[in-house]
C-alpha cells in the first residue's frame, strides 16, 4: 500500500518503464571511482550503477557513467 503522503522516487527526463540488470556499486560516481574500477577490472557497460548521493552534482554522476575512461 502506497503513502499518499510519500512522493515516489522518479527521473524527470527518463522514460517509464521497469529498469532490470546487473548492479555495479560505483561509490560517488566521481571520475576517480570509474579509474578505481577500471583499475580493479570492474566493467560496469551495460549495467545499473549504484551511487552514493553527495560530493559532485548529481547531473554529472551520469555523465561520468557514460564517458569512456
């Protein structure tokens, strides 16, 4: 049962739909967390990247996802 006083976690400028992967945790999303998981071997193309919330602006945690190291 839904809270009709709790809004729903959303993306604004993302389409609907059920998003389904295998998870990566990738700390902040900061550059230094993808060279630390590049150094370790860690792939994470294709897959649902978990991010800490905090410490950049959270615009450019995607970016970052999407930029190749």
């Amino acid at each position: 049962m839904k809270d009709k006083d709790v809004v729903q976690p959303f993306l604004g400028y993302s389409p609907s739909g059920k998003a389904s992967g295998e998870l990566v945790y990738v700390n902040y999303g900061r550059v230094q967390d993808f060279e630390q998981l590049k150094d370790l071997s860690v792939n994470v193309t294709g897959k649902i990247a978990i991010m800490r919330y905090g410490k950049i602006f959270r615009g450019n945690k995607v970016i970052f996802y999407y930029q190749p190291l």
